[in-house]
C-alpha cells in the first residue's frame, strides 16, 4: 500500500462542512517547501488526495488551513476574528493513509489522525 494524505474541515459552530477553505501544503525537510495549495469542496473535503501515493514521502509536514479568510466569508464571524492561519505539524513515517481532520469553530479548534 503506498501513503497518501487527506483532509476534512468541518465547521462545528455551524454543524456543517467547511466548504471553499484554502489549504497549503508544506514539506519542512530542510527548508520549508510548498507542495501545493486546494481548496475544500462542498463536502468539506479535497476534490483528491493533498499528497497522492505517487508523491507521497515519509517525513514531517505542515498543513496551513486558512480559517481566518474564510470565516471573513460567513454571515456571523466575529470582528476583528480570534483565529487566522492554523498550523498543523506532523510527521508520516510509514506508507499508510494519514487523515487529518480539522474541527473548526470561531474561537477553537481540534484536530487528530483520523482514519
């Protein structure tokens, strides 16, 4: 089984997916390095996997979830907003599938490796 990497932002305040959220991609092997940038379709999710099986690489990464432009784009956020850019480091050692999962709301979030 080769790696590969996924996502799925969920707006928990509003009890529904967090459709149109820019993420970038990073590798932080040396210098950080970009690897690609997707937005979250409808469902919350990426149309593809972030890092395909065919990339994928064991080492340590960064996920960046631009929340703050997006919650800029929804009827009730607060201003000025508590949350902007939220990082997630990780490393992915083995070739496995790593999901990781962002709960967002406008003033907390959580995350974890999900399945």
């Amino acid at each position: 089984m080769a790696g590969y990497l996924t996502t799925h932002v969920l707006d928990t305040a509003r009890g529904r997916p967090a459709a149109g959220l820019r993420i970038t991609l990073y590798a932080l092997e040396g210098e950080r390095r970009c690897l690609r940038e997707l937005v979250t379709n409808a469902d919350g999710r990426t149309d593809g996997p972030i890092l395909p099986a065919a990339e994928f690489r064991p080492g340590r990464y960064e996920l960046l979830f631009h929340v703050g432009e997006w919650l800029d784009g929804q009827d009730d956020a607060p201003a000025p907003r508590f949350l902007d850019q939220v990082p997630i480091r990780f490393g992915m050692a083995e070739d496995d599938h790593y999901h990781v999962p962002l709960l967002i709301s406008p003033y907390g979030y959580s995350t974890y490796r999900g399945s």
